[in-house]
C-alpha cells in the first residue's frame, strides 16, 4: 500500500478498489510461479497445490459456520493462504500434507485469532514451520526438476550447508529454477513478473522487499565465506525462499508494520535473521522463521514508529 | 459441606490445571510420555498431601507474618523426600523429569493449597484437599500426555495404537505442549459457553 | 572461560532453549503479567536482576557449604530460603531507599520468591557447571553470564508477547479463545518460530 492518505475535501472519485480485488489480483500475481512449479516439476505440483487451496477454502467455510460470521471465502484471502502453503512445499509430499498444513494454516494462524485482517502471523507460515516441525523427512526431500521417476535432489542451500559442492550450477540455473526446492520458490523469473505486477498496481511498497533482500546479501557478502567480504551474495538471493517470501509473505498487509519506517525496519531485521540461520543454523533455510519472528515483533515496532501527528511533537 | 466433597472439588470443578490455571511449567515440560506425567502427578500427590497435613497441623502455631517461608520449608523437605526416593528407586524417572522434580517447591499449586486451604481447616480436610487436588494434577497430567504421546509418538504408553499413523513430532516439542493447552483451554471454555 | 563458550550460553538460553517458550519457567507471570507493555517490561527487569544475583549467591552457597560438608541433599531447600531471604532483603531495601523504584517494580518482588525461572536456573547453573560437585573452570563466571541470559530471554519473549495482546485487544477474537487459550497458542508459534535457531553451531 502507498502513504497516499491525502485528506481533501469532496467531490471524491470513487475507486473500485476493494479486499476481494486486492486478493484476487494476488492470486493471479501468483499465478505465473505456479505455472512454472508445475512445468519444472510436473502434475504433482498441480495437485498440492489444488489441494491445498481447497483446504484452506474449505476450513474457512466450516470456522465461518461454526462463529456465525459472515462467510469469507470469496474475498480470495483464504486462496491465497493456500496457494503460498502450496508454494512452501516439496511437489513430492503425499498428499494428506498440504490438507493438514492448509487447515492448521486457516485454524491455527488466522480463525484463531478473529479472521481476516486480525491475524499477528502470516497463516501460511504458520503452516509450513508447523509442517516442517512435524515431518521433517517430507518437507526436505526435493525432487530434481524435469525428472519423470521422481529422482530425489538437493536443494542448492542444503548441498551449500552440507559442505557439497554445487553440481554446475549456474546462476541461471538458479534464475530459471531448474533446481530442487519448494514448488513456488525456484522460478524466480516467474516470481519477479509477479510482483512487478503488484507494485505496478501499488498493492505492496517497494520498502520489505528491497530492504530485506538488500540485508540478506550484504550479510552473506560478508560473512558468507572463510574471509570476510568473499560471500557468494548472489547466489543466495537466487536460491531458497527469498524472493518468494520477500515479495509475498514478507508484505502480508495484516502481520507487518504500518509506517515506512517499521517497514524498513521489518525488513532489515528478516534480512539478518535470514542470513544468520542460513550461514549458521541447523536449518538450511530460513526465510519463514525470520518472517514469523518479525511478525510477532511487529506490534512493538509499531509502537515506536507510529507517524507523527501534524502540530504535536 | 461433606467430606467427600472435599475430595472431588479438585477433580473437575476446582481442578488445578484447567479452572484454576495452577501449577502449568511442569504440566507443560513432563508431559511428553505418559510414564512422566504419571511419575510428575504421583511426586506432586505426596508433596500436597505432605505439607497440607503438616501446615494444618502447625496452622496455630506459626506466626502470621512469616508463615509464608514457613510453607515453604515444608514443602521443600518434602519436595527433597521425593527427589530422594525417585533418585533411589527409580533413577530413569528422575533423569526425564530433571530440574523439574525440585522445582515442584515453586508449583503455585502446592503453595496456593496450603495459603488458601490448609492453614485455615483441620487435618482430615486438609488432607481430602490435598489428596483431591493431587489426583486432579495428575489426572489433567495424564490427559495432556496422553494427547502429546499419542499425537507425537503415536503411542500410548509405549503401545503403538493406530498402525500406519504418522506421528506429528511437533507434539513432542515445547511448541506442541503450548498448543495441546492453549486448545484444550479453548474447547473447555467452549462447552462451558454452551452448557450456560 | 572463552568467548565462544559464552556465545553458546547466549544463543541457547536466549533462542533455543528459551526460559519461557521452551523450557516453561515463570510461565505463570509470564501469563497473567503479559498483557500490557510497561507491567511486562518492570516484571522482566525484576526478574533479570533477581535471577542473576540468586546465580551468583546460590554458586557461593553450593560452593562453600553445601559441597564442603557433603550436604548437596540440601540443595532444594537451601536455595528456595536463600533466594526467599534475598528477594526480601531487596524488598526492604529499594521500599526504604527509592519509593519510586518500589512503585515501578517493587510490587512484583514477592511474586518472583515463586517465579520456577529463579530456581530453575539456580538449579540449571549446578547441574551445568558442577561436575560430580566440583566446580568446572570459570564456573562463577558462566553461572552468572547464563542468569543474565536466561533474564534476557525473559525479557524477549515478554516484550513480545505484551506487544502482540496489546494488540489482540482490538481484534475480535472467538469468545472461547479470549485470553488464557490465545496467549497459549501465540507462545506455541513463537515457540515454533525461535526453532528456526536450533542447531546453532558457532
């Protein structure tokens, strides 16, 4: 969102923005990395990712039911959940995985909490960290891409902490997301037309991503090898979760701060957390647990960095 | 009141973990398995049991203003009785449970007991009290265990129940015990909603 | 003593095995104390000096009585008095010297003689840095440090958490879920967040 709050008096020009036109435009946003998860991984991809979002759809249905609210699932914020649970998987989980995840998702992260625009943690992140803490060997095996026996794989940040040197991987390799990893990561191509759409619109702020991808390189650049200032920086920008998480999870409007300046400080502070698991954490990956910690940081960043009031001091 | 009464209150009506709110870090950190909660519950029984009757039975005796540290020692002499005997006669036990054998002395349960019960009634009721609120520890114990060790091991005490079910390790973890209570808390507060 | 030492003490008592969202002392206080910032923060702050000075007059106690005269038995009830006898002292002290100070936090003292956070990591400190009871080298030292931590954590995942219920009093929670029930699930996905730290190797 823009700091386009520009008070004046009317006639005004009624715009037809609203929630479920923002979120429909997020899902179609998302739609380009999907298409890519499917053709480097094949139809498994397709079904996670279907099953996750129904799901998701569906236990929002049921909390709507059971609180007596007015049923939300057609303002497309439960799809989007789904989809970037989906996005967070290996294709080759079985197929009960998405469904857990995605109902712990809607459940846990968001009807808890009173719904939509109530939620303190992105609800898809909620998912995944409980997945990758409930079963571990599901979420990290990889399948390699283009593979038609389901050949087992790598992702480049695991082989990177593993010790294993990177099989020819060249960085467009890793640009196109010909790669093992999660069905909505790779492509970063698809994922970066994805959000130029939605900063076109101006439906996220240039201020998380930019910061948090611009800390997370610095932070490997610099300590990412034996010697200081020798990091691989660009590798780790391309591979793993970041863009992905940068552009979609790290802007969740709900779970993040409100101000340009907490949103810069949101983004510097999952940039170092991200870094710091990467380079030396037991996780290969850490681009969840960094966003999930700012969320909860995010009511006190609020707090200190709530804009001045014009004339008060 | 009867004395039965004095005994059932800490079941379900009164019970320590769930109505009052008592006594949670060692509900929490023990009960990965249901040996533990059992072992936990059994510890925190006696020491109750122990210092209700003890605290009852010097209630006149100790002077108003230092009674708390009173309390205290007493329940610590018997909290080290059964640190004792479970290093004794059960030495795996006591390695689960670790630092949180000595520290059932700082369960508010123990403490809140003798406060509000014991120090103002006599023996026999301090001791139904006592014994009804230990059972109630033990049992909502038993309860979270049962839940974690099933949902994180897919076991109950050490028997494999459903065949093929992949067990959700995070109901291992702390996280899942924050979990299993935070919902258990909710559905109690939802039928209650309901029954009213 | 080494740097690196004192590192992994820092991670593990602050992230991993946080005070609170792992290991589950003082999560009594930290419950019911959580819900607006300014109590949470004077809490914390009581906390974090009472638990280090108890680390370091519980070391003196275990060092110089307790192993001496083959009394280790004693450990439970010596440290609860121990640590009773100084949160009272300190009572008197800051309500005779600051009345101010005695106001800002004073009033949360006596609720920390039960914090399990205080003996717990008295307890912890003996059991980490006491081999077959003798002191490992620059036991003191780490036993004080890992107190400061373990306060530090406190202090995190407070701050955290009133900030969030701060919050959550604006939203419009499921009646059911009200307090209790939502501070239990929020402090399972921090849990579950600060996982992201385990396996640390320094």
């Amino acid at each position: 969102m823009k700091n386009n709050l520009l008070v004046s008096g009317s006639p005004h020009i009624h715009k037809p923005e609203s929630i479920a036109r923002i979120m429909w435009t997020v899902v179609l946003s998302l739609v380009p990395a999907g298409i890519a998860g499917v053709i480097i991984f094949g139809l498994s991809a397709l079904w996670v990712t279907l099953l996750a979002v129904l799901a998701a759809v569906s236990t929002e249905f049921v909390f709507g039911l059971l609180t007596k609210k007015k049923i939300t699932i057609l303002d497309g914020s439960a799809v989007i959940t789904g989809i970037l649970l989906a996005f967070n998987l290996p294709s080759n989980v079985p197929l009960w995985l998405p469904v857990v995840g995605a109902v712990f998702s809607i459940a846990i992260g968001k009807q808890v909490f009173g719904g939509l625009g109530q939620n303190i943690f992105n609800p898809a992140l909620v998912g995944r960290v409980f997945l990758m803490a409930s079963w571990p060997k599901y979420m990290t095996t990889f399948v390699k891409p283009f593979s038609i026996d389901a050949v087992t794989s790598a992702t480049p940040l695991a082989a990177l902490k593993e010790g294993k040197i990177i099989e020819h991987l060249s960085y467009l390799d890793l640009f196109l997301g010909k790669h093992g990893g999660c069905i909505g990561e790779v492509c970063i191509l698809a994922l970066l037309i994805g959000a130029a759409i939605l900063l076109i619109k101006g439906y996220i702020s240039w201020h998380i991503p930019v910061t948090y991808i611009f800390t997370t390189a610095l932070f490997t650049y610099i300590f990412g090898a034996k010697t200081l200032f020798a990091g691989d920086w660009l590798f780790h920008i391309l591979s793993g979760g970041l863009i992905l998480g940068a552009f979609f999870m790290a802007t969740d409007y709900v779970a993040t701060p409100l101000t340009a300046q907490g949103q810069l400080i949101f983004g510097v502070g999952c940039g170092l957390l991200t870094a710091i698991i990467r380079l030396w954490g037991g996780y290969p990956e850490g681009v969840a647990y960094a966003i999930l910690m700012m969320n909860g940081a995010t009511p006190f960043i609020d707090r200190y960095t709530k804009n001045r009031i014009y004339g008060t001091k | 009141m009867g004395l039965i009464k004095e005994f059932t209150k800490g079941l379900i009506r009164e019970n320590p973990t769930f109505v009052l709110v008592l006594g949670l870090c060692p509900t929490l950190a023990v009960s990965v398995s249901v040996t533990n909660g059992i072992g936990m519950g059994i510890a925190a029984t006696f020491v109750l049991i122990g210092s209700s009757l003890i605290v009852s039975l010097v209630r006149d005796f100790i002077p108003d203003k230092i009674r708390i540290p009173c309390y205290i020692v007493i329940i610590a002499t018997f909290v080290t009785i059964a640190e004792l005997c479970m290093k004794a006669f059960s030495p795996a036990l006591d390695r689960a449970l670790g630092i949180y054998v000595p520290l059932i002395v700082v369960n508010c349960i123990v403490l809140g007991r003798a406060e509000a019960y014991a120090c103002k009634n006599n023996l026999a009721r301090s001791f139904l009290d006592g014994l009804g609120m230990g059972v109630g520890f033990t049992l909502a114990l038993v309860l979270i265990s049962a839940i974690r060790e099933f949902l994180g091991a897919g076991q109950i005490l050490g028997h494999t129940l459903i065949k093929g079910f992949e067990p959700i390790f995070v109901f291992g973890m702390p996280s899942g015990a924050l979990l299993v209570i935070g919902l258990l808390l909710g559905l109690f507060n939802f039928l209650k909603d309901r029954k009213a | 003593m080494s740097l690196q030492e004192l590192l992994t003490i820092f991670i593990s008592a602050v992230f991993i095995y946080n005070v609170i969202l792992s290991r589950f002392l003082g999560l009594c206080s930290f419950i019911a104390i959580s819900k607006e910032t300014k109590p949470a923060l004077a809490m914390s702050s009581a906390v974090m000096f009472v638990i280090v000075m108890s680390s370091a007059i519980t070391w003196f106690v275990y060092r110089f009585l307790l192993v001496p005269f083959n009394l280790t038995y004693l450990r439970t009830i010596s440290f609860i008095l121990v640590i009773a006898a100084f949160v009272q002292l300190v009572e008197m002290i800051i309500r005779k010297v600051s009345p101010y100070l005695y106001r800002a936090f004073g009033i949360y003292l006596p609720l920390i003689t039960v914090n399990c956070a205080v003996l717990g990591v008295a307890v912890l400190n003996i059991d980490m840095f006491f081999l077959k009871n003798k002191a490992v080298a620059a036991s003191f030292y780490y036993s004080v440090f890992q107190g400061l931590c373990v306060g530090l954590g406190y202090t995190l995942a407070m701050l955290l958490m009133s900030g969030i219920r701060e919050r959550l009093e604006l939203c419009n929670v499921p009646k059911a879920f009200k307090d209790f029930p939502l501070a239990f699930v929020i402090a399972a996905i921090l849990s579950l967040s600060f996982m992201g730290f385990s396996g640390f190797k320094s």
